[in-house]
C-alpha cells in the first residue's frame, strides 16, 4: 500500500471542487493521457469517468468508479488498467488550519498488479502520487 500525505494552503471546498471535476482528472493523475468521458453525477456513488493511458499502439482505455463517497472529506475509487488489474485509491481531505491535508492512499486490488503486490511496486506508486499531489495542489489553486 502507498500512503502519500501532503499539506496545501488551499481550501477543503477548493480542493473538493476540483476532485468534482473529473475532466481534470488527466492533469493531475499521473499517467492518464486523456479524458474520453465522464459520468453527468461524478462523483455520485457509482459514476465513472473514462480516461486513456499511454499513447499511440501502447495506448489503453480503461475507466474508474466511485465506490464510496463522502461529498467534501473522501472519495474511494476503483481504477480498472487491465491487463494490471484493478487498484483501490482513497483520497481524504482534512482541514488544518488555513489549509487542508490530503491523504492518498494506493494498493492494487486484483488481477496481475495484486498477484504481483511487493514493497518495490508501493515504492514506485507512491513517488507517483508525489506528483499528483503536487499536481493536484496546483489545479485546486488556480
């Protein structure tokens, strides 16, 4: 599992609103290329968002759906990337201050990546979060 913990001096409500917006997904997400679609009620319990990894023949379409939904605090998701399978992301936001800390929780859930599950693998998820976090810091700011 790779828990990435990082302080913004932005706002709950900014950050939430950003998290609403799933065509923002592919800015901060590292990996995704692009948005193909997004549900009308993301992020409502069950709403997906479609989204491409990669480019050209190494392209994949896969999509990610919300399993669990707390509007403002927290939203579990499921991100399906097969052949790797399925992976479980959590992100909660807290208020500190004049700021909010977000915790971003990633571990693969089935398929290859799960059978494949190590510390290296939760090492190199979880210098990737680094960046999104730091990605996502800079959208909720704009």
């Amino acid at each position: 599992m790779a828990r990435n913990l990082r302080r913004m001096p932005v706002s709950r409500d900014e950050l939430w609103s950003t998290l609403c917006d799933g065509g923002a997904y592919a800015h901060w997400v590292v990996g995704t290329s692009a948005i193909r679609d997004v549900d009308q009620d993301w992020p409502g319990l069950g709403s997906r968002l479609h989204y491409s990894v990669g480019r050209g023949p190494l392209r994949h379409d896969g999509h990610t759906e919300v399993l669990c939904v707390d509007p403002g605090r927290c939203l579990e998701l499921e991100a399906h990337a097969w052949p790797a399978g399925t992976a479980r992301i959590e992100i909660t936001l807290r208020d500190d201050g004049d700021g909010t800390v977000v915790e971003l929780v990633e571990h693969p859930a089935r398929g290859a990546g799960a059978l494949l599950h190590n510390p290296l693998g939760d090492a190199l998820l979880k210098l990737r979060n680094v960046e999104a976090l730091r990605r996502l810091e800079r959208l909720a700011q704009r």
